[in-house]
C-alpha cells in the first residue's frame, strides 16, 4: 500500500518516518515544500496520478499562530486552500486523505472536554483556517479521516518542549501561562494511531472526525513544571495569567479533547502525557549526547 505524507519534514512526518519500519506493508512516499508544493492543485493531482497513493496524510501545516493574524492569506492558502487540492485529487484517485486538524477551531469557553460534534468557534485566524481545511476535506474528499489533535510535540522541529529546554538553561528565571488548560500531545503517539488506522478506514466512504490527544489533563505551567522536572532543569517558574502575556493570537482557555470516540473506534489505549513526555525528553537528552 503506498501512502503519501505531506510535510514530512515537521514534527509528525519525521516521527512517522521513525516508525514507518514497523509497517511493512506500507509504502512510504515522502514530500515537502521542495518536491511538491501543495498549494498548486495542478501539481498536485499531477503528482497523486503518477505515485497513485492509496492514502494520502497531510501533515503540512502553517502553524505560526501569532504570525497568522498578519499574514491570513498564507495560513489559508495552506491549512485550507491546499488541503482542498489534496482532497480533490485523492478523490480522483480513490485514496484516503488523512487531515490533521486543532483545539483552536474551539473558542476555550466549555468546562468539560470537547467531543466532535460540539459546535466551533474559532478565535483565531489560524483556529478559522484549520477549521476551514476541515470542511475542504468534508466538502471534497470521498474517503477521508479529520484527526483534531493538541498542543503537539516532538523530538523534531520546533515545539515548546524545546523551546522550554533551550530558556530553561539559558535563563534563571520565566513566566508561563498557568489559565490555559489543555493536552500535551506526543506526536510519535499520534504518528503510530494514524498508520494504526488505516487498514480499517481504507474502503470506507464520506469522512469521519476523531479527537486524539495523549490522556490527562495540564496547563502551560504545568507542562513546563514537567518539562523542567525530567530534564533536570533548576530555572525557576512563575505562574501568570494570560493577561499578563499579551500576544496577537487569542488561545482557547479550555480545550481538553474527549477521545471516547476514537478509544472506542479503534480499541486504543492512549499514553498519559507525563509518560509520553518522558520518552521524547529520554530521546532529545541521547540525541544531545551525539553533539
């Protein structure tokens, strides 16, 4: 089974080629921006009528959330436009499109997780471009899976478990958000529920929406608490608000994923994000070792 991945060079395209040897069955074909650029609908379906994937995962994505509020036509023309491109072609080649989509499509104000079928409100440009990359996949893709994830990580790229090491050592002392409540996501553990899934969505028709985060439950505070505990990191952290953090983007306060639908779908057991954590901060310490 061949099956294309977009933006394999981020975050979860790398942890998809880092287990892709334990799919032996699968075909890998890997793109980015320097093989085949997504937006070009042109290129695109000329690219999925010559490789003819039998699923394509879509793991590009612009995901500067401050910069998209200057720079909306770009957002768009990549969480949306181009996703509307890969649909369609999948469409006509009869491949599973695979999207990954976000908890900012929420607006934060609920008290209790979200399930799919809540009602979006995005606040963002970037939450309102993920939402409308949705809707491309639901509006043009015959087969198709929206996978809603959070707060992603992973030892590749640039996230904020990184960033959290590389200030934690330079700096004495930082401020971290403790009024935003979410779900750290390992995104080696969303890379093996997507390739998990597969062969039990190959031949199904119209589009399916799941949530999937790891399990638990932090704030930003919380997460850097972690983050600095299991690397061993003595910079201080002091909890603030949001207010006092001003940045252009608004960021849900609340957006804690139900994943009942998908546990349930697929018989899964998802990590808790403490343990999941450590696992990626065990690989950047072995990866730092190598320098």
């Amino acid at each position: 089974m061949k099956i294309l991945v977009t933006g394999s060079n981020g975050q979860l395209g790398n942890e998809i080629r880092g287990i892709a040897k334990n799919y032996p069955d699968f075909q890998f074909i890997y793109t980015d921006i320097e093989q085949l650029d997504i937006t070009d609908p042109l290129k695109v379906e000329a690219f999925c009528a010559i490789k003819k994937p039998s699923v394509i995962i879509n793991c590009a994505a612009y995901t500067a959330v401050d910069k998209a509020e200057s720079d909306e036509s770009t957002a768009i023309m990549i969480n949306s436009t181009a996703v509307e491109n890969l649909s369609r072609s999948a469409s006509g080649i009869d491949a599973l499109m695979i999207h990954i989509s976000t908890d900012y499509v929420f607006d934060g104000m609920s008290h209790i997780p979200y399930i799919e079928t809540d009602e979006t409100n995005p606040q963002s440009v970037y939450g309102k471009s993920k939402l409308a990359g949705e809707k491309a996949v639901q509006n043009y893709a015959t087969k198709g899976i929206i996978l809603r994830t959070s707060w992603l990580y992973s030892a590749f790229g640039n996230n904020f478990v990184k960033t959290m090491i590389k200030y934690g050592t330079e700096r004495e002392e930082l401020n971290v958000v403790f009024d935003q409540v979410g779900t750290p996501t390992y995104a080696k553990d969303l890379a093996q529920v997507i390739l998990d899934i597969i062969p039990s969505r190959i031949d199904q028709l119209g589009t399916e929406l799941f949530h999937f985060s790891n399990e638990g439950v932090a704030s930003w505070f919380d997460f850097a608490k972690t983050i600095f505990a299991y690397s061993e990191i003595t910079c201080d952290i002091k909890p603030i608000l949001s207010k006092d953090f001003p940045v252009h983007a608004t960021r849900p306060f609340y957006s804690v994923l139900n994943k009942s639908k998908i546990k349930v779908c697929f018989n899964l057991k998802i990590p808790y994000w403490r343990d999941s954590l450590k696992d990626c901060i065990t690989r950047l310490n072995y990866k730092s070792t190598l320098f």
